[in-house]
C-alpha cells in the first residue's frame, strides 16, 4: 500500500495540466480504479486482516483525493499567473501624440462666407458639376460663338456617336445652379451658390478645378445700391474690418447690365496685405445687374423683377484671409505645407490640452 501511496502522489506532482490529473483520478481512486479493486478484496480477509487494511485503503483514498484536488489548484493558480503576466497593461503610459484632421481653408473659406450671407436672408443652393450647355452658357446669355464657349477654356464630355442628348460641361461658373433656383422657387429670391468649377487653365495663377461663390438677389425694385451695400457687408465681416471702401469699376459680362468689377481699398506695406486701408486697390470680384434675359430664362418676368449678381473666386478669398502665397498649397495633400503659412486653424487645440502636431 506503501508504493502505492508513493506512485500516485508521485504521479501527481508530474501532472502538466488538468487532463493529466483527471487521467490519475479515474486510474487510483475511479469506481474501477485501482483501490476500488483492492476494496473489493476486503470480503476474501479475514475479520482481523479487514480491520487494518480497510481503514487504510479508505485514508489513501482521502490522500490521493486531497493531493488531486490541490495540484488542480496549484494549476489554476500558475495558469491565472501566467494570463497576468502575458496580459498586463501599463494604463498610467501617457497617450502617444495623434496628428487630426483639419477644415482645408478653402471648406473653412466657404463656411465663413456661408455663414455671413446668411445673416443676410441668403439661401445655400448647390447643383450638378456636369451640366448642359443649356444652363451653362445659354441661360446666360452667352451666344455659341462666345470665348468662354471655346473648347479651350471649357471641358467638353466625351459623347459616344449616336447620343442625342445636348453637349454637356464640366460647369465653368456656379450661375447654372442660380439659373435652377430661380427655376425651383421663382420670385423673391435670394441665394448664394458655392462650389468647384473647371476651366481648361493651367498656371502660376490658374488651377483647372476651382471654387466660386456666386450670389443673386431678385426682388422688386432691386438697385445696385443693394448691391454695393450686400458687398461692402461682406467684406467687412469676411476679412474682419471695421470699415472698406469699395470701388466700381465699369466693366462687362453677358449674364450683367451694368456690370461692375469691384476692388477693396488695401495697402501692401513690406509684403503685409492690410485690408481697409492705404492707397492701393485689389480686385476681389465681378458683379452687375442681372440681364433680363437671364430673368426670365429662368423663368421669371424681368418686366416685374429686377436683381444683382456676383461672383467671388473662393481660392484667391482663402489666400488672401489666411496668407497663403501659392496656390499649389491648396493641391498638396501633406497639410504641414499650410502650417508653414501660418493657416492657424491647423493648430487647433486639442482634448489633452496641446496642439495637434
Ligand atoms: C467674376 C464674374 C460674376 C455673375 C457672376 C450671375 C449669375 C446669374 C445671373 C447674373 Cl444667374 N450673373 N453671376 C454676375 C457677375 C459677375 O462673376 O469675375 N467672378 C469672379
């Protein structure tokens, strides 16, 4: 009894895992286990021999049982240490920096100027990038023999041969978008139509896609008086001015009678734009009054309506506002370009108290 005592309780303490001490169970203490068969021999002793040996074999039993059930937590115990050990987390590590996301100043730009129409009683209209010439240069008053209308200036679809449908454009302006407006709601009207546009240019000041924000205003008895004060309101909330002056020069459109490129007032003293003030002049914008036959082509009777229009390249607004000097900066994906122009909203403070890097 002696050895076997010492096999189990030797088998016991090799045990690896969970399984191998259950193997030990069923073979020493199992209800056809190895003392479960010497139990059995107990009835073939004498009553002297059966007093010894059968308290004996039940204390094994109990020894056996009792060493099993402490190497299984001995187990337990190793394993859990092992989950700590491979699972454990510094959580007081500081968080690693993380660069976020910004407006593009053009997006940034745009919401500005959204915002300051609207607080002048302005819709946003937005509309199709590919229109039809229709709306991108008959609506307009712009005949098919115009410069505009060229395919050098304008991307022209491809049409497969046997489409029918008209020739469409990639947009050159947002006025097709005021042309639907006017279409949808009618007279009064007042909206403002941001957005990309495309024209066929390619240079130091030119970029093939570009934004524009096109205003019209169309009421009864609309002046150019309620133009030059809508645009000088504008300016001086855009660019964060007390005061501007404004001039109209007279110039022409095909969508505009009278038509009138405006400049703001500005100084540009050691490279340093200021706005306001100085004797110097900048052209920011084109506008005029719209012609009556772009009233009513969209579908409105310019015998009892009458409206302004305008239109501001939105690129040139976020340059000169934020100072970036080239617009290439506008096209370079890698945003530390317009952190080394100063754009601030770059260095938006973040959740941890710092600036995003
Ligand atoms: C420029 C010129 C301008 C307009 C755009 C317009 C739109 C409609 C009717 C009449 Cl639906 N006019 N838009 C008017 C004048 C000028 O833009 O040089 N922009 C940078």
């Amino acid at each position: 009894m002696d050895d076997l005592k010492a096999k189990y309780l030797g088998q016991i303490a090799e045990a690896a895992d969970e399984a191998a001490i259950e193997a030990i169970r069923v073979a020493a203490v199992g209800k056809k286990g190895e003392i479960a068969l010497m139990m059995r021999e107990l009835g073939k002793m004498t009553p002297e021999e059966r007093q010894t040996a059968g308290p004996a074999l039940n204390a094994l039993k109990d020894e056996i049982n009792s060493a099993l059930a402490a190497k299984k937590a001995a187990l337990a115990d190793a394993a859990l240490d092992e989950r700590l050990r491979s699972e454990w987390l510094d959580v007081t590590l500081p968080v690693r920096p993380r660069r976020q996301g910004t407006l593009h100043p053009i997006s940034q730009a745009s919401e500005e100027l959204t915002a300051i129409f609207a607080e002048m009683g302005f819709a946003v209209a937005e509309g199709p990038r590919i229109e039809t010439d229709w709306y991108n240069f008959d609506a307009l008053n712009i005949p098919g023999h115009h410069p505009a209308r060229a395919e050098m200036d304008t991307f022209y679809m491809h049409r497969a041969e046997g489409d029918n449908r008209p020739p469409h454009v990639l947009r050159t302006h947002t006025s097709p978008v005021q042309i639907r407006s006017m279409e949808l709601q009618g007279a009064p009207i007042r909206v403002i139509c941001p957005g990309g546009v495309y024209r066929a240019d390619y240079d130091q000041t030119h970029t093939p896609m570009f934004h524009q924000v096109e205003g019209l205003a169309i009421d009864k008895g609309i002046s150019m008086a309620n133009l030059k004060w809508t645009l000088e309101e504008f300016v001086k909330a855009f660019f964060e001015v007390d005061d501007v002056e404004l001039r109209f020069r007279a110039s022409h459109f095909p969508f505009t009678e009278p038509s009138a490129e405006v400049d703001i007032r500005c100084s540009w003293e050691g490279g340093q734009l200021k706005i306001g003030e100085g004797d110097d002049w900048m052209e920011i914008l084109g506008s005029g009054m719209v012609h009556p036959k772009v009233i009513a082509a969209g579908g409105i009777d310019p015998e009892v309506y009458q409206g302004f229009a305008f239109g501001i390249g939105i690129d040139r607004l976020a340059m000169l506002k934020y100072g970036i000097p080239d617009l290439r900066a506008f096209f370079d994906s890698d945003l530390r370009w317009l952190r080394h122009y100063g754009f601030a909203a770059l260095d938006m403070p973040n959740l941890h108290g710092g600036l995003s890097r």
